[in-house]
C-alpha cells in the first residue's frame, strides 16, 4: 500500500512521522464513548488546499464541534500551485489510521480518489525586497551617504494561504548592515506568525571621498592640484579610514603611495611633523587686506593645521602660527 502511495503523490520520507507526531501533539484523539457514529460526514471528491499542507478539513465537511477537533489534522504537504494530487482511498484510510482518526472512518465511506489542488498565493518577492530595503534604510545611521541595496530571491517559493499577510524584518544578530547581509523576516496573518524567513542581500554604500588625480611617491608633500571629490564605494571601510575633505589631506605629507584615483586613506598620510623644530621657514602675515612674508624658526614640531611657536630671528621675540604644510606658516593679525 505504501508504494502505491508514493507513486500516487510525492512521498517525501519522514513526513509522515513529522505530520502524525504534530497532529498528535496539537490534537486530542477522539474521547471513549464518545458519538461520533451518530454524525455522517462526506468526503469530497475534488478539495482545494490553500498553504503548505492538506489537512482534513480541506477533504470532508466537518460540522462545527469536529471542525474544531480535526479540521486541522495534516493529511499530506500540499501540491505546488498548478499541480494536482491524487489521494487514493487506500492512502486515506492509512493515514486516518495512522493519526489516530480511525473512528473517522467509521462516519462516511472513502470515495476511491481525491484530487487536490493548490488555491494558495506565492509570496509576493516584490513585498519581501521593499521590506529589507526599508529596515536597511531606516536603521542605517542618517547622512551615511547613498546606499545600494540588492536583494536576493528567496531560496524556495512560499504559499500564503491569501494575501492578507505583513512582513516584519527581525534585528540581525551582528548588528550588520553592510555588505553581505542576511535578516530574519517573520511573516504574520491577523496577528499570528504564519512562517519565518531567511532574507539575503548585498548592501552597498556609497561616499564623497578624497581621491587622488594621479600617481603620487611616498614622503611627497600633497597639494591642492594632486586631490580631487569622487563619489566611490567605501563598503569595506570604515568612516575613520576615509578621508571626506581636502582640507584633511593637502600640505600633509604621504607614507606611503597613491595610484591615480585611489582613495585617501589615513594610513596614506605620515604621522611625523611637517615642521621639524629649529626649522626656518616662510611666515605669512596678513592684516586687513595685506599679506607680508618673512622668515622665522620652529620653536617646536609642527602638524598640518595645528599651531606652534615661531621665533622671529631679528627680534628675538616668540609667536604663534598656524601651520600650512611644509614650508610656511601664517599668522593672522
């Protein structure tokens, strides 16, 4: 019996236990005593199943109270949308009995076959994507920059009883929104969690960054010509790695070197002075309008943007300058 089972429909081992174990779990049996014989029931020749499974309400009308009972037990997993199953009396009389419904049997005869088809819906993928790209967008922190979401398809088809579903994205667990990454989402219908899903995507971002116009050498001094504003994908770094103004990289000087177009990395600029103390180099003066230039000594290291004691040669007397990059410093009167 249990060969012609399989080549009436697609038997998949182990799914009859599953379902007996859950019907008898989720189900009482039928109660001693109990009057069921006085009820006829008839079973349908043709049954529609809408979802992953039949269950025996789907092939016999069942009163209220028996609904209620054993409308849920699972008969079999439901055949794809535009397939029919055949459920052969032998089948059904093999898996009554091997729920526990044995009694059913004795409420209406078995008719020699039914056929099942599928009235369920596919999960909407177009409902899945718009879902993982709105909680990638609403948790990613605001003025990160552009990002570029691809969602992948689902592994495997879904069947929604209706379309009267929502979608809720879970937290992942890593806390990643960045390249490669993977959300639960929990699929509900009036209130109840129908089925819970893996969803995949690869989440890109994109930044105005500090590039570089052409090949620069180690220990060269960056100027103002030598760096350029593109919009590049800095997925793999992180906010502290690049460089987002020119201000940040002009007048430093690079330990280590650059090929046309890269992007300005932090590690690309040294870390040692610009100014070495007891240097002499250029100090600019400006006052309401004029700029005047002289010469002074470091009194101390200087950094790109930072300020440091000068001394004036002639006077003796110490000051205050901003330093520019190598060369020069200036002094704001």
């Amino acid at each position: 019996m249990l060969q012609r089972c399989k080549k009436e429909m697609k038997y998949k081992p182990g799914l009859g236990l599953l379902l007996g174990l859950v019907w008898l779990v989720g189900i009482a049996t039928p109660a001693q005593g109990e009057e069921a014989g006085k009820v006829a029931l008839a079973f349908r020749s043709a049954a529609c199943a809408a979802g992953e499974y039949i269950t025996l309400g789907d092939l016999v009308e069942l009163s209220p109270d028996l609904a209620q009972r054993y409308g849920g037990a699972l008969i079999w997993s439901a055949p794809p949308l535009g397939q029919i199953y055949t459920l052969t009396r032998e089948f059904l009389a093999y898996r009554l009995t091997q729920l526990g419904l044995k009694d059913v049997l004795d409420l209406a005869p078995l008719p020699a076959a039914i056929q099942v088809r599928q009235t369920g819906v596919l999960l909407d993928g177009e409902k899945v994507s718009a879902a993982f790209r709105r909680y990638i967008q609403e948790h990613s922190p605001p003025g990160r920059g552009d990002l570029k979401i691809q969602v992948y398809p689902l592994a495997e088809p879904f069947l929604l009883p209706d379309n009267q579903v929502t979608l809720e994205m879970l937290p992942p667990r890593q806390g990643k929104l960045l390249g490669e990454v993977t959300l639960e989402m929990v699929v509900m219908r009036q209130g109840q969690p129908l089925k819970r899903l893996k969803v995949s995507g690869m989440v890109r971002l994109e930044r105005q960054v500090v590039c570089a116009v052409k090949a620069l050498a180690a220990q060269e001094l960056v100027r103002a010509e030598d760096v350029q504003l593109c919009r590049r994908d800095v997925t793999e770094l992180t906010s502290q790695d690049f460089c987002t103004a020119v201000d940040q990289v002009i007048g430093r000087t690079l330990a280590r070197k650059l090929s046309p177009q890269e992007i300005f990395t932090f590690q690309h600029l040294s870390n040692q002075p610009l100014i070495k103390k007891g240097e002499e180099v250029t100090v600019v003066l400006e006052q309401d309008g004029m700029t005047i230039t002289t010469k002074g000594v470091a009194r101390e290291e200087g950094h790109q943007g930072r300020a440091i004691r000068m001394l004036n040669p002639k006077s003796k007397k110490e000051f205050q300058a901003l330093v520019v990059d190598a060369r020069t410093v200036q002094v704001k009167l």
